[in-house]
C-alpha cells in the first residue's frame, strides 16, 4: 500500500509522461492503479481543469495531487496501490511558437548523456546540480575560472570562465538547441546579422529616444525561467533541468576574498546575494543565447506597449530603447513607468540611475553611437581612440598598455572596426595610424 506522498509522487511521473489530454493520461495511469479507478477519471478533469493543455513542474503536480479529495479518499482504501511508470516520457512540444522547433528529442537523462559522449555520473558532475563547485578550494575540480573586471563609477563585475570540456559542452548545447529557440524580433544582440548598430539604427532621426537599462542582465535570470521554456520546446522535466544546470553555476564563497578592494561593502553584499546563488555566469558561451531566450515575454510586451504608443522598441543585451514622435513624446513619464513594472512582472529589474530620456535639441545617443541625423560614433571617442592610437606609434604599444588588455592589439582592432560599420571616413584615420605601431616587441 502507497502513501499519499508516494502514490501522488508516482501519478505524477505518469500523467506528465505524454500527451496532456484525458484519454491520453488515463492510457498512461489506469494500467498503474489497483483498486477502483472511478476517481481517477474524476482527478484527470480537475488536473486538465487548473493546468490547461500544457504540462506543470513536477512539483506544482504533485502539490495538486496531494491536496485531491479523490487521491485522499482513494489511498485510504484497503487495495489502494500506484504501482511505478517504467516508461520514457515523450518529446512534447507545446502548441504554437515552439512547435516546430528543430531540437535534438532528448528523452532521458540518458540520453543527454549519450549525446555528449558522457556517462550518466559524468555528465552530472558537469550538471552539478549539488552545487559543489560553490565549496570547492581552487584547483582541477572547479568548472570555472574567476575574475573580477572593475566596471566605471567602481562597480565590479564577475566574469566566470568555463574550463575547456565544460566549455565544449555548452558550445555544442547553444550550437543544437539553444540557438534553435525563437527568439523575439526585437532582440539584436548576439544574434547573427544582428549588432549594436542595427540595434540603434531603428532609432536615428526620431523626435525623442528613451533608453533604459536591465540591471544584473545576465546573473538576475532565474534558472527556472529556463527549466520552463525547454519543457515548452518539448524536453520532459528531468531533461530540461539537467541542461539548464549545465549552463548555470553557483560561485564559491572564496571568490569574494579577491573583491576589489576599490569598492565599497554594500556592492560586495549584492555580488555575493546575486553570485552565490544558481545564476547564468557571465563568460559562459550559452548566457547570451539563454538571455534572450528568456528576455522572450518581456520583449513580446514591450514591443506591444510600444505599437500602442505608436513607439519603436528594440533591445541589445540590457540596453532597452523606444523612439517615436511628438505624441509618443508626450506619454513618455507615463510610458517609462510601464515599461519598468513590465520587467518587473517578467522577473527583471530596470536600473533606473541610466533612465534617459533624449529631444531631438539634445545629443540622442546609446551604445556608443550619435543617433540625431545618422548613425555616428560619438566625437569624443573617436578623439579618445585616435589619442591611443598616436601615443602607440610615439610609445610603443607596452608602454601605453601598461597590462591593461591581454591583447591590445586585437583590443585596438575591434575598436577600430565598430567605427568602421558607422563612419568610413574616420574608419580611414584610425587605420592609417594602427599600420604605423611597431608590434615587434
């Protein structure tokens, strides 16, 4: 005889197993069930009744079941047994924007294992799902390498490097699957065809620009916001856990003893609150993928309130834009505060110091680049950048480096080409200085 506890627990492998419809989970739990079964068909239309087409987490299941009259009244009976679902729950997408969805059907736990080239217990010491690497002393056995990079204003940045396997496994994870979900059409960052400058062309020569800022862009995303999206695109629970877990990590309490020391404890407390617990790291090859992925609904409701607004929204990784004329100029307080309660329901957090609000009488700019007229690189960042790249043919590139950038010529070149996608002219100037630095040394 089962207890409610592990009748509901074994149900719930069950119903969850295939299809969400009726007879398809009544095929799936009478076989299981001794004793009378007429409460379970009465169950399955208030499981179909509150979770709709679409199947729940397990433990939002199991939650339901345990507080059913039907499972109370049933397991007091004398003959009252669940026996286990030994069967593989099925590849299931959900209706409508993940239905066709070219992903690999993984099926199992097994499975993602197989197509790694991992065994099961391998293939879980990368997942990590006990959270070791958080305890972990520096060595062979941590997943990551850690840095800590000091942003302007003295705010600090955690940057987690994935150590070479892990690393190829989330590049073949982001290359097969995660770059195969949709995403909104709003997003132009890290996407191919993509960039900062598509990203801020749809705004150039509007009457007004207001730019807003994602705070904690990539460490505020909730794993289970991905859990979610990958049981939409059809994995079974397990699955979609096991490959959200490859793709998170949670940051060892030492990691905090090298905190710059330029910034103040207050920053500190918030890193290790945002840090410490699962997160999407910055420096993994899946996080940018995962970000927009996950940014899905919240790009869907903002470029809606923006059509209302007879506005323009697009988004490059935490930089939010909208653009639109006089009208639009008019309701932007009101707009503004929309949009904030907006991320806030999609579990986001708009960092309201960077709130601009930009008139055409005024400089519009965001990611670097001058929008009034045309798409142009600011004037003094191309003074700033030409300054370097002067200071290198007189100096020597080591001299001006001074260690700052591990590859500064590379640093330099990648400079010089964002300038070219906007301005060919002083593109021209900033390369004929680069061809004059002796790299020799």
């Amino acid at each position: 005889m089962n207890t409610p506890e592990s009748a509901a627990r074994r149900l719930a492998v069950a119903i969850l197993a295939g299809k969400f419809e009726k007879e398809a989970i009544l095929q799936r739990t009478l076989p299981i069930i001794s004793g009378s079964i007429t409460w379970m068909k009465r169950l399955v239309n208030q499981i179909i009744k509150r979770f709709g087409n679409q199947r729940p987490r397990r433990r939002d299941l199991v939650t339901f079941l345990l507080h059913s009259r039907g499972l109370s009244n049933a397991s007091e009976q004398e003959d009252f047994q669940i026996r286990a679902y030994d069967q593989a729950a099925d590849f299931l997408p959900s209706p409508g924007l993940f239905e066709n969805v070219g992903v690999l059907p993984l099926r199992s736990v097994g499975e993602i294992g197989e197509w790694f080239g991992l065994g099961e217990s391998e293939l879980l010491w990368f997942a990590d799902r006990r959270q070791l690497e958080r305890v972990l002393p520096d060595g062979p056995l941590r997943h990551y390498r850690y840095h800590w990079k000091l942003k302007r204003h003295g705010k600090c940045r955690l940057i987690e490097a994935p150590k070479f396997r892990l690393r190829e496994i989330q590049r073949k994870l982001l290359r097969e699957i995660l770059n195969q979900i949709p995403v909104h059409n709003a997003a132009h960052g890290f996407r191919k065809n993509r960039s900062a400058q598509s990203h801020a062309a749809a705004h150039v020569g509007k009457a007004i620009v207001l730019k807003m800022d994602l705070e904690d862009f990539f460490p505020s995303i909730a794993p289970a916001q991905l859990v979610r999206i990958l049981m939409h695109v059809g994995y079974p629970e397990d699955v979609a856990e096991v490959l959200t877990a490859l793709s998170c990590n949670h940051v060892p309490y030492e990691v905090f003893s090298s905190f710059p020391h330029m910034a103040d404890g207050r920053q500190k407390r918030h890193a290790q609150q945002l840090y410490c617990r699962p997160h999407f790291p910055q420096g993994a090859p899946t996080s940018p993928a995962i970000a927009n992925v996950c940014a899905f609904r919240m790009d869907r409701r903002l470029a809606g309130l923006a059509r209302s607004a007879n506005a323009v929204y697009t988004r490059y990784a935490d930089d939010l834009l909208f653009s639109g004329d006089e009208k639009f100029a008019r309701s932007i307080n009101h707009f503004r505060i929309s949009v904030a309660a907006i991320a806030i329901e999609e579990g986001f957090t708009i960092n309201h110091h960077k709130t601009r609000v930009m008139k055409r009488s005024v400089r519009q700019e965001a990611v670097g680049l001058v929008l009034n007229e045309k798409l142009n690189t600011r004037r003094d960042e191309f003074d700033r950048l030409k300054a370097i790249l002067h200071r290198c043919v007189l100096r020597g590139p080591a001299a001006v480096n001074e260690g700052r950038h591990a590859d500064l010529r590379s640093h330099l070149r990648g400079r010089i080409q964002y300038v070219a996608q906007t301005n060919q002219g002083r593109h021209a100037k900033l390369s004929r200085l680069f061809e004059q630095i002796d790299w020799s040394d």
